[in-house]
C-alpha cells in the first residue's frame, strides 16, 4: 500500500478533564501520512467548522452543564484556538478536534476560517481572501526581464509578503512583473523569464513557488530571489538546505530544504515526479536583505531524455509554524517544506534491478498538545484525507506510533526513535478509489 494525504488533517482525542497526548505519525511496513500535496494534490480537507452561536459558551464548567441540560455537544468557546476546537459532551467528557495546521485565525476580535483562495485586489494585486499570515502578491509593474543574466542584473520589487505578528517577511522579483492569473490557491506569473512561468501556490502557514520551465532555456537559467526580511539571519546548511533565525534571540523560525528540480516525468503508481536533480545554491545577505541565487543543473536540463516542463522548487517559506516531515528509502534530502506527506510503498525501488530497497516512505506529524496537557484520555481517533493510492483494490495496514520528534535532519536512515505502536488500520483508499477518508482510532 502506498497513500499520500493532504496537510489539512486533525486529530480527534475524547477527554476526560484536559486530555493529554503527542502523537507523531509514523510506520511500520506500510507507514502512516498526513498532510501531503504534489503532482496530483488537491485542496486541503477543511477542518473543523465553529459552530452556531447557540452550541458556544465561553468556560468549561458553563459548557458541561449547557450541553447536560440540552442533551447535545457545545462548544467551549474560551478554549478555541487556530488550530483546536473543544466541545463539552452531555455524559461529562470533553472532546477536542486539533488540527496540525491552522484552520482558523483572529482578525481584531472575530474568529475567521482559513481560505487560502486568492482574491484580486482594487490596486491590481492579489491576495488569499482569509489567510493567516496576510499572503499578498505584487500586481503587475515594470517590463519582464529578456533574458536569465539580465533579469540577475535588474532591481528587485516585491513579489509576495507575510506578516506574523509584528514579523514580515518580503520575497521579492528581479525584473519586471505580469500581471498574476490566479486558480484557487495558485497564481501564476506568466512567463516572467523567457520560457519560463512563476508559480505560488498559498499554503495556510505560507507558500510554496517554483519556477515552470516549458522549455529547454537557450542560456544559464540561474535566477535569483531577494527577500527582505527584517531581525532575520539565514545560514546556509552543510546539506544544502538554509535555516532561517531570529537575530536577537537566535531562535530558529523555519529551514528551506535544499532546493530540487523535476521534469514531467510521472510514475503511474505513485504520481511521483521521478527525474530529479539537485539545484546550486549560494546565500548571500547584508543587513535584513538576503539573496538565493539557484543555478539548475545545466546537464539535466540538456539531456534529451529530460520530458519539459520542468519545475524548480525552492520551497521557501519564512513564518511556519507547523512542522511535519517524511522519509523515503533512497532518498536523501529535507523533505520538511513538501506540501504532502507519504506513506507506504508505491511498488518501486531505490536501485532498480537488484531490487533490495523499496521506496518504503513513513511520515513523522506532530501536533500543538497544549489544549488536553494533563487530561485523561477516554478515547482518541486520528483522521486523515489520503487524496492518492496507487492500488484500491487489497487493503493494506497502516500503523501509528508514537516516536520521537521529526526533524529537519530526519532521513530514512536518521529516523526519530520509535517508543510504542497506538493503532492500526486498513483504510486506504485515497480520493482516487470510491472512499478517501482514512482514520485510526488510537
């Protein structure tokens, strides 16, 4: 069995008092997912709905004795969260949904559900109608670049900007700008280099972009993106990948793994892009501005076996605060940024011909447990959204265990340890198959 689910995904846990669990999602044999996009991702699962304003009362105590008097759940207002929701049951008990990414925020007093969707601007630009971070992309400004070395050389402008907080984060464009055709979640800048498109797709803790090659650049495609990111330093890894900090405290606000490239090449089973190659990239930065300059590998891109277009994927994102990875036999780099995460095996292998290392992958998921600290667990599910599985017909188990904190060093051969096995499923069939929904009670 092999599944990759979407990110937006929720744990349920029934509590008695507070409830207290941290589970991380892994796997044995056949692993367990969660939160997974890629070549064939859909929009996120919505999570969990606030609900009429009659079902709300503010404190626990209040909330417990409402929902006995009215024989249904109501929600405890004063415990809500960006990613939690916790109701008072009619027999006594407390169930809280959490989710692993936000699925709401506060704008001034009122809570807001998260839509990434993008929304046009009356200034021309572009941004996500609800998102937690304020995701705003540039309108159109300034005639496009005419070549790769004169768009190095050209000014930059900002392109896309975050806030969190009193923190905010500007990516920014050399050269000039088209004006964004937005689908949903993704804007794209049409060729904004000769032959070449810039995509973004909002996420609800950021945004990922990439740069769409359509066709064989007839120059060095390098590239440059300046951000502009105030109190931020970024220190380039010895594997490639960037980690970003706050300067004043030193505390690590989010890693950029090092960046990939794929072609069009797709596997049947899995929908993997299976043509990879990695991207140079050096970091330079004075004062709060901060340049990645990603050079594509010149071979792959020449080679006539490599299917355009080809994707570059920097895969940066500055405010997260979400974390979840996953591994996979054979492969070797941060797969912590990735928008989807995978379980299980798609029937492939890491060295084709000897066939002794299947593409096993496990997925390593943790969530914000504050809401049940110190609580007795009466009963807890996990729910996921597996959008792709490369066999419907037999099912196949898939396990979940509590291990150790995934990590941005997290490989298949430097996993987080693994302490006890809390479910087992069979679930898994992915939005693919006539049922996508997949759950474990744990």
């Amino acid at each position: 069995m092999s599944a990759r689910m979407l990110r937006a995904r929720r744990v349920k846990r029934g509590k008695r008092r507070a409830l207290t669990a941290a589970v991380v999602a892994g796997a044995l044999g056949a692993s367990l997912l969660t939160g997974v996009e890629g070549a064939a991702a859909g929009p996120p699962k919505p999570g969990p709905q606030a609900p009429p304003p009659a079902a709300a009362v503010s404190d626990t105590a209040s909330a417990l004795l409402t929902a006995k008097l009215r024989g249904s759940r109501v929600e405890v207002l004063g415990a809500r969260s960006e990613t939690a929701t916790t109701w008072a049951n009619p027999d006594g008990t407390l169930t809280t949904d959490t989710a692993a990414g936000p699925v709401r925020f506060r704008r001034g007093t009122d809570w807001v559900d998260v839509d990434v969707s993008f929304g046009r601007q009356p200034d021309g630009s572009v941004a996500s109608k609800a998102h937690p971070r304020g995701l705003t992309l540039a309108a159109a400004k300034g005639g496009r670049a005419a070549s790769f070395a004169g768009a190095v050389n050209a000014p930059a402008q900002d392109l896309i900007t975050l806030s969190a907080g009193d923190r905010s984060v500007s990516m920014r464009w050399k050269g000039g700008l088209p004006q964004p055709q937005t689908d949903g979640s993704r804007a794209t800048y049409p060729d904004v280099l000769p032959g070449a498109d810039l995509v973004i797709d909002a996420t609800r803790t950021g945004y990922e972009q990439s740069l769409l090659l359509k066709r064989r650049p007839a120059e060095d495609a390098t590239f440059v993106l300046p951000i502009r990111a105030p109190g931020v330093t970024a220190v380039q890894q010895p594997d490639g990948s960037v980690e970003f900090s706050e300067r004043a405290s030193g505390r690590r606000l989010s890693t950029m793994p090092a960046p990939v490239m794929w072609d069009a090449t797709v596997d049947e089973r899995s929908l993997e892009h299976t043509r990879r190659a990695p991207v140079g990239l050096t970091v330079t930065q004075s004062g709060d501005d901060i340049e990645l300059r990603l050079s594509p590998d010149a071979a792959f891109l020449a080679d006539p076996a490599t299917r355009y277009p080809v994707t570059v994927d920097p895969s940066d994102t500055v405010l997260s605060d979400v974390f979840d990875t996953f591994v996979q036999q054979g492969d070797t780099v941060d797969e912590s940024a990735s928008t989807e995460l995978k379980i299980g095996w798609p029937g492939d292998y890491a060295d084709p011909g000897p066939n002794t290392k299947p593409r096993v992958a496990r997925s390593f998921i943790s969530w914000d447990m504050a809401p049940i600290k110190d609580a007795l667990v009466s009963s807890a599910t996990l729910s996921l959204f597996n959008y792709h599985s490369w066999n419907c017909q037999a099912p196949a188990a898939w396990e979940v265990w509590d291990t150790g904190t995934g990590k941005t060093t997290s490989r298949w051969t430097a996993q987080p340890n693994w302490y006890q096995r809390y479910a087992t499923s069979t679930e898994t069939k992915g939005q693919n198959c006539p049922t996508a929904a997949t759950s474990a009670p744990t």
